[in-house]
C-alpha cells in the first residue's frame, strides 16, 4: 500500500508549539503538541526561548523526512504574530525574541509620538492602535534607538512565521498577512510601508514581500515550503474556501479575535481606542478585526478557582451549563461579576463561581465582536479554538447574538489548516475540498 502523500505545518502559538500532518483530502493525520519552556531578554523579561524553539522545529523536519510511513509533499507555517527575528549576516539571531506583553519604554513612544504622529492619524493609517511592543514595528525602533549596535548588526528582520519557514528553506521573505497585523508598519491607504518606515529605514532590515500562496524550495529534498501566514489571518482561509455568505470568526485561543472579511467601512477613532483594528488576509485584503485577551484572562481564573476550591485546573470542562445561573447572571450588575472573575470574591461554588465569571468574560466578548461586526450583513457567526468547545461560553454568547446563527466549528486546527489550503496547488493533485468544518449551533 502506497504510503499517503501529506503536508506538514508547523503551528507556532505562544504556549503550544505544533506540528501537523493533513494528507491530501485535508484530514489530519498526526499531530505532535509540545510546550517549550520560556527564557529571560536582557532585561529579565520572560521570553520566547528562539534556540529551543528552533532547534525543536528542524528536528522535527528531520524526523518526517526519515518517516517511511508517508509521502511529505510540502511544509507551511502558521505563527502568532507581533514578533520579530533579527538576524545578521551570516543569518543567525542576534537578539532575543522579544514578548509582545514587555512594557515599552513612555519615554520612547512620547519622542516616536512627537517625530512620527503630531496630528494623531497615525492609529488609523496603519490599521493599528498604539500597543507598545505588540505593534512589532516598535520592536525594531526601540533597539534602533536604544541599542544602535544591536541595531546596526542585523541583516534583516523576519516576522516570526517568516523566521520557521527560513529555518527549512534558507530562504528569507515577508508576507502580507504578519506584516499586516497591527504592526503600525503598513499604510492602509497606499498599500504600502508607512511614511515613518522610510524615514527611519527601517524598510532596509525587511525581506523583499511575497504572497500568501508563495513557496520557495528546500533545497536537500525539492519539497515546496510555504513562507508561512500570521495565525489569525491563517485561521480565515478554510472559512472561507466553503462559505460564500458573509460570516464573522472568532478565532480563541489566548487571544479571541473577532475577524470579519466583509466589513470593509474606514476604522473610526472610537473603534480604535477599543482595540479594533485591522489584519490583512493572504490576498493581502483588509479584514476588520477587534481583540480581547480572554484566553489569557480565562486560564487566570481558572487558576485561581482552582486553588480557592482545592481542585483540577480544568475542571470546568465538565460543567453542564446551568440555564438558571445564566439567567440569574445574564440580569446581574457588571461589577458583581467582575469580582468574581477577578478572583477577590468567589461565590459559595465553585459552579456558581465559573458562571458568574463566564457571564462578565462574555459581556466584554460581546462589545469586542460588535466592533468586529458593525451594521453589515452578516448573519453567520463561528467560533472555533478552544472556547468553541466550552459549553458556558457557547450558550452565552447565544444569549448574546441571538440574530446570529451561531455555530461552534469543530476545526480545532483552523490556522494550521489554512496554512495548508493557501498553498495548495503547490503540492496537491486533488480538488480542494467542498466541506471542511463540522459546525454544531447553538441557540440562545
């Protein structure tokens, strides 16, 4: 029996580092999750450990090419975003892999203020509210400004999808969609770097821009590798391979991103001032987005209900949702329920706890996917990532769009899978599939 062909992506998200195996029809075959452990900048600031992680991503290419049991076809990349690698002339890392969550200098961002944003439009040209270090583009300013002999090393700075993709194939790019992620990097308007950019050339350190659909070669082997989608842009592609009508994701995870392709009105001062913003898809096409750190904020609470209640950390993955604490929470004062989540008063429960907590994490969802959605068309509204598969969640959030047909998809994989899908005549003979994921509704 022949062995099957299939394509590997490497999936790269802040806690979990995955590697998956989709053969030709798109079913996963395999997939290896690993943890990595973190390290410290300079600054003592926990961060991505870049050795491990690379090291963990070429052995993990080594071993499917000593694989008998399958045929590998291609390789993809799909990674969070909002980081950079600065590499130098013999193209090795020269810094660490800065976290987007590190404070950023007041000082700085005042003087880049002053130089750069006088009449304050800068927020809406780039897509991008003022974010410290998750606008990446900071990342590499600060070290022009602060390290100049950092600085002056680096060769060129690859997004972090970029960064793996070159780790297989040597070869360096930037694609649309990392650069397109609240980077404060790219002009909205003209489509283009930023004034600032060039000013301050920094559009020297970047790889020339290639498409989402682009794939260079590795060299050893001939196998097609993709030059890799930030995550969230990645997570829309199989959505919208199958559904034509116009739709809403909320893609969860430790952030839950709310991303609609087909509100395509300006980004107004209000909407940015909450955090909505704007991606660009591998076409290189604006999508409207709003964010929320829920997933981060999620796994807080739950610790800490964990260690009140003396109990399993992901023991709430057993709740049944309770329609009279719904109800009872769904009528409740907002700073009741903030208390709750915050952990400075539970409830005499610990289920009665987890529903006051979901309800207020559910109140701020709902603003943040309203951003998202505006006064378009959209009718249809899925979710998938981990709270796709929390049951609470999905009944609250029915609660609070009942106009939608609500869905939780089951497509765990979505970024991975999209990764896969947005090079496929690179590699695959077959029609790409009509259907792709189960979807569940879910009604209020």
């Amino acid at each position: 029996m022949q062995a099957p062909e299939v394509i590997a992506v490497f999936d790269i998200g802040r806690t979990n580092k995955k590697r998956l195996l989709f053969n030709s029809r798109y079913q996963l075959l395999e997939e290896q999750n690993v943890q990595l452990p973190e390290t410290r900048d300079e600054d003592g600031f926990l961060s991505e450990d870049l050795p491990l992680l690379s090291e963990w991503v070429l052995k993990s290419f080594d071993e499917i090419l000593l694989r008998k049991d399958i045929q590998l076809k291609a390789v993809n990349i799909s990674a969070y975003g909002a980081s950079l690698v600065h590499l130098d002339e013999a193209l090795h890392p020269v810094a660490p892999l800065y976290n987007y969550l590190k404070p950023f200098p007041p000082e700085l961002q005042e003087a880049f203020n002053r130089d750069h944003d006088a009449g304050g439009l800068l927020a809406k040209q780039t897509a991008s509210p003022e974010l410290g270090h998750l606008n990446s583009g900071m990342q590499l300013y600060r070290l022009k400004k602060q390290q100049p002999g950092l600085f002056g090393k680096i060769r060129v700075s690859l997004h972090l999808p970029q960064y793996i993709s070159f780790l297989i194939s040597g070869f360096c790019a930037s694609d649309l969609t990392s650069i397109g992620c609240h980077t404060r990097l790219w002009d909205f308007e003209k489509m283009d770097y930023h004034a600032w950019v060039y000013r301050e050339g920094l559009q020297d350190k970047f790889a020339p821009i290639h498409s989402g659909d682009f794939v260079t070669v590795q060299k050893q082997t001939g196998i097609p590798v993709g030059i890799g989608l930030h995550d969230s842009s990645a997570a829309l592609i199989p959505y919208q391979s199958v559904f034509p009508e116009p739709f809403v994701l909320l893609s969860t995870g430790t952030w839950s991103i709310s991303l609609n392709p087909f509100n395509h009105s300006p980004l107004t001062e209000a909407e940015l001032k909450q955090d909505c913003l704007c991606y660009l898809s591998f076409q290189g096409k604006p999508v409207k987005a709003s964010r929320l750190f829920a997933g981060h904020d999620h796994e807080l609470f739950v610790k800490k209900l964990a260690a009140h209640f003396q109990c399993r950390e992901d023991r709430y993955l057993a709740l049944d949702p309770d329609p009279q604490m719904i109800e009872r929470w769904a009528r409740a004062g907002e700073e009741e329920m903030a208390t709750v989540f915050s952990g400075a008063g539970f409830l005499n429960t610990y289920e009665a706890s987890y529903h006051a907590g979901m309800a207020y994490l559910l109140r701020l969802q709902k603003r943040s996917t309203e951003l998202a959605l505006g006064n378009g068309p959209v009718k249809n509204m899925f979710v998938d990532g981990g709270f796709s598969r929390n049951r609470i969640f999905m009944r609250l959030m029915a609660l609070h769009f009942p106009q939608m047909e609500l869905y939780a998809a089951s497509l765990a994989q979505a970024s991975a899978l999209g990764a896969a899908l947005s090079i496929h005549h690179h590699w695959n003979k077959e029609n790409r599939p009509a259907a792709l994921p189960e979807l569940k509704r879910y009604t209020a």
